[in-house]
C-alpha cells in the first residue's frame, strides 16, 4: 500500500492527510493502547507493509526487528488484536492504535502478561538518589509462554 | 545518574532491576500517559542524562533530537509534567511514564493541543482500500503557539 507523500511541515502537522513518516530504516514507532481500558499494551514497529496490512485486515501487524519478517500479531498466539482507530502526532513519525485485544488469553506479552509493561519502578524517591531501581510486578501472568509457544 | 548495566535476557524481561537498554545513540524511547486519564500525551526519547534528571526533579526531561540538547517538558511554555510512575516493558528498551500535566493551558503538544495524538484516521475502511488517508481532528486547541513560544 502506498501513502501519500510527506509534503510541507505545515501539511503534516496541522493537514488533514495521514502522511506517516518511515524512517531510514523504513520503520514508523507504534503505541498500541487498550480500547477499553488506554492501557499501553506494547510498543513496536510498522514499515508501509505492515501498515497496510494492518489496515486492509483490521489486525494489528507489525514489523519483527528480530526476525526480520511481518508480524501478525496473534498470528501464533492467537491473541489477536484488532484495531479500532488508528492516530498519528503532530510530525507524524509515530502511530498510535487502540485494539481490542482477542484470544483465550487476552495477553499482548510473550512473557504472558496483558501488557507488556508489568512493572513499575518501586520507589521513585530512592531512584531518584540512584538508591535503588528495583522494579515491582503490577500484573498477573495470565498464561505460561512455554505452552503457547512451541519454541524459544 | 548510572543506572545497572544489562545482564542477562532472563534478568531483563522477569527480573525487578531497572536494566534500561540505551541505543547505540544512547537514547531510549519514552511514551508519556496522562495519569489521570491514561490519554497518551507524547513520544519522546530520553538518554541517561535526561532519565537522571526525570528521577531526580520528578520533572519529566526528555533528550531534544532536533535541538540536540536536554529537554526539561515545560521550561519554556510552563506545561511541566510531573512524573508519578515509570514503568519499562519486557525487555527494557522502551520506558512509559505517568505524568500529571500542569501549566495553565494544560497542552503537552508545542501546537497548542493537550496530547500530541490529536487526529485520528477519520475512516478506516476507507483507508484499508486506500481510497482515503483523510484525519479527523479530535481535540480542540488549548493555547496559540505564537503566544506562547517566542521563536518558531
């Protein structure tokens, strides 16, 4: 799928024109929030192929930095998410979507978690004299990875 | 601020130490959620730098790419964020902070707009044909930048 151009820098922050910003490598940031909930369930990466697939699906389909390949998102998991709205911010050089997250798990984590954000720094006050930077558990583990996934 | 050096893959993703992963131009990303409403606010990068001092101050300081130097949010327009929780996801290259955003307007974008995500794809069957990349904007206009910023 093609998107249009990035034009002026006025068109792209104020315009009415999705012009997502790839970059050199191709790839546009993703938040990817809880429709029901704004929990941030992840962070990952799109290229224009992912994008569109997204789009033309309706799921969630990133791009795999590690495997180098599409990645949609469930695809093996079956935790699948699909996409209700889709935003950009003001430089347009990252995407924002809200999913309703599917499958017997509704978990986004390959760790097994609802999010990928499970933990939280303990103690801002003893971080911020570099005392401490334990990080305490906020999630349950709602599935065991070693039974969902067949490898490593 | 030195934070713990990364250790190993297990220790990372199920570990509770703090093991942020800096990139090979020292950055992390930073997504900012509102902590009242869990409306994301921006995306940002940090580098150790600015996470010393987002601990330190609880002032939410980011790494400015474009003008190459720290980025203390608010120090111009009075919009301060105040950070109330950090939270890291699985393997700690991606950092999400809870802020309560103050300042008189309000506005975490430099356009004048409480998030930065203030359009939306307005169809998304449209844009899963491509026959439209048409956005919608979502928000209202908090201040003028040209009030409040002295140069563009």
């Amino acid at each position: 799928m093609n998107f249009p151009s990035r034009t002026t820098s006025n068109e792209i922050e104020l315009g009415t024109t999705l012009q997502p910003k790839f970059g050199p490598d191709g790839l546009i940031p993703c938040i990817t929030q809880d429709v029901a909930t704004g929990e941030v369930l992840m962070f990952a990466f799109m290229n224009a192929e992912s994008l569109g697939h997204t789009l033309k699906t309706k799921k969630a389909t990133y791009w795999s930095r590690s495997r180098n390949k599409l990645w949609v998102k469930g695809e093996e998991s079956g935790n699948v998410q699909w996409v209700k709205s889709l935003q950009t911010d003001c430089d347009q050089d990252v995407l924002l979507i809200k999913v309703e997250q599917t499958g017997s798990a509704n978990a986004s984590c390959h760790n097994g978690y609802k999010s990928c954000f499970y933990r939280q720094l303990t103690d801002l006050d003893a971080a911020a004299t570099g005392a401490s930077f334990a990080l305490t558990y906020t999630a349950e583990r709602l599935f065991d990875p070693a039974t969902v996934y067949k490898k490593k």
